[in-house]
C-alpha cells in the first residue's frame, strides 16, 4: 500500500516530529511513503519510514534529482512546479497531511475529489457543514495521535486495492 504524507516544506519542529513518526509507523505497517520528496514534512516522513526499513518516493517539482530530501530512495523529476501534488495524490491509496499550508490544501482537495481516504494531522480543519453536503465526507478524518492517524488511514484501504 501507498501512502502520501502531505505537509509544509519548512515545518515546525513539531509538525517535523509528528511526520517522522508517521513515517516510522507506515513503514512498519508495510507501506511505502510518497511525498513531495523536499524539506519539512516531507522529509520528516521519509527519514522515519527509512529508520524502519521502509520505501520512499518522493515526487519533485523540478527537474533536478538532487533537490530530493536525502532519504528518498525513488525519486521522480516532474518539473511541474506544484501540479505535481496530483501526481502524488492519485498514487497513493490515502493521505495524511500534517500541519501544512496552501499546497497541502490542495492536496487534501484533490484527494478527497478522487475518493481516496484523508487523515488531518494537526492539519486543515475542513467544515463540517460543509463537507457534509460533499460526496467525499466520509473519507475526510481529524486524528488527534500518531497511532490514529495510521489506523483510520489504513481502515477500509485493502492493500491490494488499485492506486
């Protein structure tokens, strides 16, 4: 299974401990991190999912492989700028954003538009008047831990299932 890990790329150096942990917890649960492949959250996530053995991609804005954070194993030149957020998205069988600013937003936008399941990590709190109104609001989920975060994103995700 795929998970995206979503998040600013100068995260706070709590957001940077929350997205570490997640990492280290997808990679242990057997899943493999896609990001944005930078700073911040991002390279949070793969440097806890690389201290568990785990796999990381990370989807670059640019065409330069070496922008990659260093613990991105599989890295992929867009030179989409942020159009590549749909790319990460559409890959990934859920999402957790943690923390995050316009960029993660639209992340969480995208992906709720394509069905997928999304976990807030201290990230937007989307109305749920709202959302209500929406098709996607089941699949949109606030987590107040690391271990609920991981556990509502891998509910009802098979990891079979097609990303």
């Amino acid at each position: 299974m795929m998970v995206a890990v979503c998040g600013p790329n100068e995260a706070t150096p709590e957001e940077a401990e929350l997205a570490e942990a997640v990492g280290e917890a997808l990679a242990r649960h057997g899943c493999t991190i896609i990001c944005g492949g930078r700073d911040g959250v991002m390279a949070a996530a793969c440097r806890g999912a690389k201290r568990a053995g785990g796999v990381t991609i990370g989807v670059l804005p640019g065409y330069d492989s070496r922008a990659a954070n260093p613990w991105v194993d599989h890295v992929i030149c867009t030179g989409m700028g942020e159009a590549r957020n749909a790319i990460i998205v559409a890959s990934a069988d859920a999402v957790i954003a943690v923390g995050g600013g316009l960029g993660t937003l639209s992340e969480i936008a995208l992906a709720l538009k394509l069905g997928k399941r999304v976990v807030s990590l201290g990230s937007w709190a989307l109305e749920e008047q709202r959302l209500a109104r929406q098709a996607a609001r089941h699949l949109y989920r606030h987590a107040a831990s690391v271990d609920q975060a991981i556990k509502l994103a891998l509910a009802g995700v098979s990891k079979a299932s097609p990303t």
